[in-house]
C-alpha cells in the first residue's frame, strides 16, 4: 500500500438509478456506484442527515476503485442477503486483473454505530486500487473533519459526526480534507478496510480494535439468522432467487424498532425537472402493512412481527390521529427544506414530507389487513388485539370523511380507500376472534354499500372517486386481497378497465393525468403490475398472472432493486431506491401465483 496524491480523484458523474446496489442493516443504508463510489449514506439513521452526498451533488463520498480507467465493472448479492460484491476486469489480453471488493453494513446494527466494511481481493494478476475516503456531515454543511492518525487508525469528528477507519495506515490527507490511498495487491491477496461512524456523544472506547473478521462473521451469521432460506422460501416459488433477495431488501430496511423506510433515499425524480421528489427515509404504516401482508404469504417470519410491533404502537399511541408516516422510532416527520445541493440530475434537494400530515384512510384498512394476517399465523398478541379495536373504531369515525387516500393528492371520496377498508374489517371479522366481529362485519357492509352507490360505474367498473369515473390501478390492491365478496360483478369489469386504459407493454400506471400518453406523464408504477398479477390469479387467469409477475419482475437494474416507477420506452428505474413496497409486492405475488 502507497499514499497518492489526490490528482485523477475526481467521482464519476451520476450512474443511472438502475446501476446503484444498496447496503442496508435496518438503521441506515448506504448506495454504491459501478466504480465502488459510496455516495449516499445519512447517519446514524435513515432521517438525519448525510455524511455522504455525492448521489445529490453534495460533497462527501467513499470510493474503493481500480487504479486502471479501462475496467469494465459488475457485481451480485451473495443470496439472502445485503453483502454485496462489486467485481471488475482491468486491462486487455496481455494483462490487467480481476478484482472484487466485498461490502456490507455490518450488522446486528447499533442505532447510534454504523460499521462500512469493505474487503478487497485480487482474483486474478495484480490488483492496482485507489481509495478515497471523504466524510462530510450534515450533507456537506460541516466542515470537513481534520483527520489524525493513532496507531494506524485514522480518527475525525466534523458536525456532531466521528470517525474511525482502519486499513489505510499510509493514507495522505488530502487540502479537502479528506484522505487518499493506494492498494496494490498480488494475485489471491485480500485487504480489510473498515470504516465506523458514530452520532453525537455515544460513548467508545477510541481504542476498541475495528476487528474485520470478527464483524464479517457477526454480520454474515446475522443475515442468516434474518433471511429464511429454502425450507422458508422454497426454491419452486416463481422467481424464488428474487423472492429471497426482495425478502433481504425488506430486512435491510427494517429497524430494530420495528418500523420499515419506504426506501433509502431523498429527492431522486419520479420524472425529469416535473418537481415529484420526495423523502421517502421515513416509515409509511401502508407500505409497512404491504410488507407484513407479502411475508405472512410466506410463513410466520421475523419481519411479520416487526411489522404488527410497529403498527399496534403507533395506533395505541395516536388512536385516529394516526399519521400515515412516522420515523423508525415513531417520531413525526419532519416538514420539507431544502439543501442547497444542486440533486440528483432532473431531481430536487427536499427533506421532510408533508404527507405524514394527511389523513389517509386506506391506512387503517392496510394495518387491519395485516392484524388479520398475523392473527391467521398466531402472531397477534393482547396488545395488537387492543390495537384492532381502536383501528375498527377510527374506520367507524371517520370513513365519511373525504381523503388524501392512497396517492396522497387532495381529499376526495377515493373509492380505493372504502374498498381497503372493507377488506380490512372483512379479514379482522374472520381472523380476530372476539365479540364484536358481527359489528365489524355491519360496519364493512354499510361502507360497502355506500361506495357503490357513489362510485360503481354504469359498466359496472369501479371508478376513482365520487367525482371521477376514471380508472384507478390502486384498486387492484383490494380486489386481489379478497375485500369484494366471492363472484362480485365488478371484479372483471374493474381489472379489465385497467389493463385497458393503464397498461402499456406489460406495465400497469396509477392512473391517467390528462389526454397524453400514458408515460408521458410519469413511470409505470410497479406495485400495481404486481397487484394486477394478484388479481389476475384470484379471478382465475394463471397465465395472465404469470404474465404480468414476469413482466414486472424484469424491470428492476442491474444489482436487482426495483424504485417506485420505471420508464417503459426508456427501460430506465424512475424515483428512490430502493422501493420496498415493491420488493413486498414481489414477494406477495409470488405466493399468490405459487398457491396454484
């Protein structure tokens, strides 16, 4: 290993949303280019602010590429689990070399610790690298730390953030601050290099040896321990690899308090320049619940409990003041601001999310869909028994009331929202016993029979609202989850609408923004292809349901993630990543088709 001046050290610009592959350990994650560039990474949890924030044009990155311009690159998940391996091939036929750089959040995670392990490995000839580490908190506002070295470890605090980092005891820092290195490594060498950093005052012994092979073994026994294998997730499921790689994403996002981010990002567009970038660090109950209905098709596994732990807390805390979106510690989220980053290219700089003030009825349908799942496994303790009630209770409330609903817009008669709670109260009067199941059941009924006569269509379709007959992918959720009684007319109308009027090459949009094109207002939206492949199987198409699981399942990029929307004509992921009420839809859908 030999110091190197910071020349030619300058990052890549921003790779397409489909090459980045995601570190995650439930408290905070962490995105990585093709050329081994960390650019996002907010610590210590998904909400607070960035040490890294390249992926938005901050300053801040941590970058572990060859030396050799000419590589081409590429990578894969070890199954199971979030430990990723980036690989390039360097050089022609009469050299270069083949080397990988195995990386990981190292887990069982600490709330206020996070561990970025990476080693290196020369596959094949000598491997050349160089390494920069830049550690910018508060998204690049902090000055940059003043790194020292003791013993071999470099140490630097900036902004309420330190840091430790072993492995690059001959780096050389760099007028930035930041500090530069070179590995240089025979044929079969490997190279430990593993960064800590800790929030505000939580207190370490500075000098606690960074043990590389101790985390390494503490995180790969982790992910075994998290992740079921194939007596959980058999290998005959549709798609069963990426069962299991959705089942790690959805792991990677959930923190030990239970609560599940919508995914690991801020701020990246739904669509160039059109202003729909938003802060999804943070837990929405909907997407909580999709993820706690997707694993309980499977079994009774550990994210099923976190899911029903998460939601009875928050529901016993805020009664029918419930907010669709918290922190993972069940804080409020916090109102939008800018950065003062130029963002990812056709994107914003916001965080915060107005959302989490909205009322959204649909939410309560969702968490009563997953009580009822739970319920069905055994999973449901006094306390998410107690929660049930309360939640029956504000649906009794409050269903009259107009809705921000599923697509949080303006508050309307969204027909999604009866239909979601219908199948809420359905499912808790069939798999939550106690003695006012009969009144639930009355309560489904007379939502039921209200929404159809305000929103059932002459063709016997269902429409988007009281107001607006128009065609809603969103209701593809309760029709697929059995919230309409068995035979009801409006099923196939309703999916036929939809794949009608919201379908293009195989992928489902939410609905139409006006007379344009269908992609010319946004992505296709990826939960609803694999809804409609949900329902498709419920009516009784398995081939129409292979057909749109298999269509939606190619859409994510290269390391096997899937954002929010994808752009058909561009084959390219649109909004943050990962999305993992995608991933749970995935994993869903793979149940329904497999149940035969």
């Amino acid at each position: 290993m030999a110091a190197v001046p910071d020349e030619d050290d300058a990052l890549p610009g921003p790779w397409a949303l489909r090459d980045y592959a995601f570190l995650g350990d439930g408290e905070r994650g962490a995105l990585v280019g093709p050329r081994g560039e960390v650019v996002w990474m907010c610590v210590p949890r998904w909400h607070d602010d960035a040490v890294f924030a390249a992926l938005l044009g901050g300053p801040g990155a941590y970058v572990v590429r060859p030396d050799d311009h000419r590589h081409v690159w590429g990578g894969f998940y070890e199954d199971g689990t979030l430990v990723h391996v980036s690989r390039w091939v360097t050089g022609g036929a009469t050299g270069g070399a083949i080397v990988e750089c195995r990386e990981a959040l190292a887990a069982p995670a600490d709330g206020d610790r996070a561990v970025l392990l990476r080693r290196v490995r020369a596959v094949e000839g000598r491997a050349a690298l160089r390494v920069r580490l830049d550690v910018r908190p508060g998204f690049g506002r902090a000055p940059a730390p003043r790194p020292r070295r003791d013993g071999g470890v470099w140490h630097g605090e900036s902004g309420g953030v330190r840091f430790r980092w072993s492995g690059a005891p001959d780096a050389v820092a760099a007028p930035d601050g930041g500090l530069r290195t070179r590995l240089v490594l025979p044929e079969g060498a490997e190279h430990d290099l593993v960064l800590e950093l800790r929030a505000g005052d939580a207190p370490y012994d500075p000098r606690e040896p960074l043990d590389a092979a101790a985390l390494w073994r503490a995180t790969e026994e982790w992910w075994r321990s998290r992740v079921p294998g194939s007596a959980g997730l058999p290998d005959g499921l549709p798609g069963a690899k990426d069962v299991r790689h959705a089942y790690a994403v959805l792991n990677g996002l959930t923190s030990r308090a239970g609560g599940m981010v919508a995914a690991a990002t801020t701020s990246l567009p739904e669509r160039a320049r059109a202003g729909r970038n938003y802060d999804y660090r943070y837990v929405w109950l909907r997407d909580q619940a999709y993820a706690g209905l997707a694993v309980a098709a499977h079994g009774p596994h550990p994210l099923l409990d976190s899911a029903v732990r998460f939601a009875t807390d928050r529901i016993l805390a805020d009664g029918d003041a419930l907010h669709p979106a918290y922190t993972v510690e069940g804080g409020a989220v916090p109102g939008e601001r800018h950065l003062g980053l130029p963002g990812y290219p056709g994107g914003g700089d916001r965080t915060g999310n107005l959302a989490a003030r909205q009322f959204q009825l649909d939410t309560f349908g969702e968490v009563l869909q997953l009580f009822a799942a739970a319920a069905r496994h055994g999973r449901l303790d006094d306390d998410a028994r107690r929660a049930v009630q309360v939640a029956v209770d504000a649906v009794r409330h409050r269903w009259t009331r107009p809705d921000a609903g599923l697509w949080e817009v303006e508050e309307r008669w969204w027909t999604h929202s009866r239909l979601s709670v219908v199948t809420g109260l359905r499912a808790v009067a069939r798999d939550v016993a106690g003695t006012a199941v009969p009144a639930w059941t009355e309560l489904a009924e007379a939502i039921l029979r209200e929404t159809r006569r305000r929103c059932l269509r002459p063709d016997g379709a269902w429409g988007r609202a009281e107001d607006d007959p128009g065609p809603d992918a969103g209701l593809l959720a309760p029709l697929a989850r059995g919230g309409l009684p068995p035979g009801d007319p409006s099923v196939g109308p309703t999916r036929e609408l939809i794949a009608r009027e919201l379908s293009e090459d195989g992928f489902v949009y939410r609905f139409r923004h006006g007379p344009r094109p269908l992609g010319e207002d946004e992505g296709a939206f990826l939960l609803c292809g694999f809804t409609m492949a949900m329902a498709a199987r419920r009516e009784g198409d398995p081939v129409g349901a292979a057909r749109w699981f298999e269509r939606g399942r190619a859409a994510y990029g290269t390391p096997g993630l899937f954002a929010e929307e994808y752009d058909v004509g561009q084959r390219q992921l649109r909004g943050n990543l990962p999305q993992a009420f995608v991933h749970a839809a995935l994993l869903e859908a793979s149940a329904a088709l497999a149940a035969g």
